[in-house]
C-alpha cells in the first residue's frame, strides 16, 4: 500500500465522521474533495459510478465510495474503504440498542424521544413525497406505484417485496424494448463469471435452508435467520436508505414483531442525526432484536454486527463484481429501463410505510402537526433531515 493509498483512507475517515445529509448530500462532497481536490478519479467516473449504484440493489453511498476506492488501488483498498465507512456509525447504533432498553425503563428516551417519532414519520413523508415526484413521470409509474402500495398494505408479507420489485422491473422493461441490442446482451452476459454469479445467489439459499432446517429452539436459529434477513433484504433494495424503511418495517415490525413501532422509530430518528451511511439502522435492528428475545449485551453486539455485513454484503459484491464490465452494461436500455418500475414500485413501499408509521398518530393532533410541521420545513426551506430530528429532541426535552 503506497502513499497515495494510505492519503485516501484518511479522506475516507474524514468523510465517514462528516457525511451527514443522504446520498445527495454524500454526492456533493464526494465530487468536491475526492475529485476536485484530490482527483482520485475523474469527474465522468464519479457520475457514472453513481449511476451504476442506482441501478444495483444496495446503498448507493457504500457502493459509490468503494468504486472509487476500487478504482483508486483495487481490492484490498476497497474491502478496507467499505469498513472504515460502515463501523462507526454501525457501532454507535449498536451502543444505542444496547442501552435502549435501560433508558426505557428509566423513562429517559420515551421523554427525550416523545416529539422524535411524528417527526420521523414526517421524514418518512417528505423523502415519499421527493421519489414520487422524481420517479412517477408517466401513467404506468404511477399505476405501477398504487399498485405496490396497495398489495404491501393488504398483503403485510414481505414475501411480497421481490415479486412487486420484480414485476415491476419486467413491465417497464418491457415497453421499450430495442431488438438491435440483442447480440450485445448476448457478448454481454457471455462475459459474466457464472461461478461468481452461483457464489452470490449460493449464499442466499444456503443460509434461507439453514434457517428453515435449524431447530428454533437452537440459539443459533435466530442469528442465522436474522443475515439471511438481511441479506435478502440487501438484494431487493433500489434506491438507498429511503427505501430500506418499508422493507424493515413491514418485515421486522408488522409480520415477525421483531420490535414495537415506537423502538424502531426511535432507532432510525437516531440513525438520521448520525454521519454515515443510512444502513447503519441495520445495526439497531439486529441488536434490538436479539436484546428482545434474551441473548445478552453479547449477543446483541453479534446480531448488529450480522445484521451490518448481511444488508450490505450483497452491494458490496455487486458493486465489485459489476465494475468491470460497465461501460457493456449501460449500453443496455432494456436494464435502463427497468428501473423506472423499479423505482415507481418503490415508492408504493414508502407510501405503505407511512401510512403504517403514522397510524398511532392518527388520533394525536401534536403529532400530526409535527408530522405537517416536519414535511413543510424539509419541502420548503433548506433545513436538513438531521436538523428537524434535534429539533424534535429540543422541543421533547423542553415541552
């Protein structure tokens, strides 16, 4: 490792302590000071790595960072770029699920978090609201989008998520189709190594097997059923941390009761006023969920730690194994294409998100006004997302 090298992981260091904001706000600063500044890549390279992280399941901040770092010094220096960027703030949510449940019982979270959790739905709305306006520019996106919300809100499965993101993705596809391209998928995907591809899919069935064979009064039932989770999860999410929400929700709240609406409102009000990438409610989740069910500080450090690499690993392998033959793959529009119903769909996931989110709220007029409140300020003036948080602290602490 040269210089140059050791130079750009402590720029990756500096970034993970001060990137607050979300994948725009990621974006800005990437293009500031690791292509303006230092010119680890240029400009054109940066755009279309992002590009490429929007068209893969995954974060697309971790994704974008370790193409650079992929770029700048290969392998190795990837690998390690993508643990300085996830640990801390994985680690800071994991203290938090671990000190939860004492700060409960003492009465000091529900008091300092009381006005938090209408404010994050109100988050939850305004970042509905911002990828509809931005997705849903055609009459099949807004069909593909009411058709999501719906089945999530029936269904409450969510064995329901990779069906709707598949179909979604097919019926866009599907409406501007280019024959021409066929001999180009065909070099394209003769390109492709089958047994990496048979790696990344061999892992998601072998731990779904292993945790439907295990016996679940093993302690080892949970943990393993807990990566696959979130491994899977890791493979249906388009579009970043926004989308993360409903998928979490609906599987870890609604159908398995993994956690109460008030705990996981609260740990992705912390996540929000955290630097770092948004998966890092991951490392909360995991952590809670064994807390709840008796594994001890222990375990919880272990399922935060599981639930971390499992929600990320599926990006991280993408990204590193897609990299090299890009400039074939975004030639494709039919893959362009798809994820327009991608995304349309997800949407209809945040929306359903919402509406659950906001249902203990539906009776309670200071929530709703917070939740009107927060979704005014973030759509109409230049206050960020970790700004409206604290100020919900404020107004819990002194009102």
């Amino acid at each position: 490792m040269n210089k140059r090298h050791i130079l750009f992981l402590r720029d990756v260091l500096f970034y993970t302590l001060t990137a607050f904001g979300g994948p725009q706000a990621h974006l800005a600063y990437l293009l500031r000071e690791f292509v303006e500044k230092r010119r680890y890549i240029s400009e054109e390279e940066l755009m279309e790595l992002n590009a490429l992280s929007q068209v893969l399941p995954g974060p697309s901040s971790t994704q974008t960072l370790v193409g650079i770092a992929w770029k700048t010094g290969g392998l190795i220096l990837a690998i390690i770029t993508f643990f300085i960027w996830v640990i801390p703030s994985a680690t800071l949510m994991c203290i938090a699920a671990i000190f939860y449940k004492m700060f409960v019982e003492k009465g000091m979270f529900t008091h300092a978090f009381r006005y938090v959790q209408p404010v994050t739905v109100g988050v939850v709305a305004y970042a509905a609201y911002s990828f509809g306006r931005k997705f849903l520019k055609s009459e099949l996106s807004i069909l593909l989008s009411i058709s999501a919300m719906a089945a999530t809100l029936i269904l409450r499965s969510a064995y329901a998520f990779p069906i709707l993101i598949m179909m979604g993705g097919i019926i866009s596809s599907a409406f501007e189709a280019k024959p021409e391209e066929d001999a180009l998928r065909v070099k394209l995907f003769a390109n492709i190594n089958q047994r990496k591809v048979t790696y990344f899919i061999g892992i998601l069935l072998f731990f779904a097997a292993l945790g439907a064979l295990i016996n679940q009064t093993s302690p080892f039932s949970l943990p393993i059923r807990l990566f696959e989770n979130f491994y899977r999860n890791g493979i249906l999410i388009f579009g970043g941390g926004q989308v993360l929400v409903p998928l979490m929700f609906t599987e870890f709240v609604e159908m398995k009761h993994y956690l109460s609406n008030s705990e996981f409102l609260s740990g992705f009000a912390l996540q929000q006023i955290l630097p770092g990438p948004t998966f890092a409610f991951t490392s909360f989740i995991g952590g809670l969920t064994l807390g709840n069910r008796g594994y001890g500080i222990s375990g919880q450090i272990a399922g935060s730690f599981i639930s971390m690499l499992g929600i990320n690993l599926p990006g991280l392998i993408l990204i590193l194994f897609i990299v090299p033959f890009w400039d074939d793959l975004k030639k494709i529009s039919n893959i362009r294409n798809s994820l327009s119903g991608i995304n349309a769909v997800a949407v209809g996931f945040m929306v359903a998100a919402f509406l659950f989110l906001a249902q203990p709220f539906v009776t309670d007029f200071k929530g709703i006004s917070l939740m009107v409140a927060t979704f005014l300020l973030l759509q109409f003036t230049p206050v960020k997302t970790p700004v409206v948080i604290l100020l919900g602290v404020l107004l819990s602490v002194f009102f």
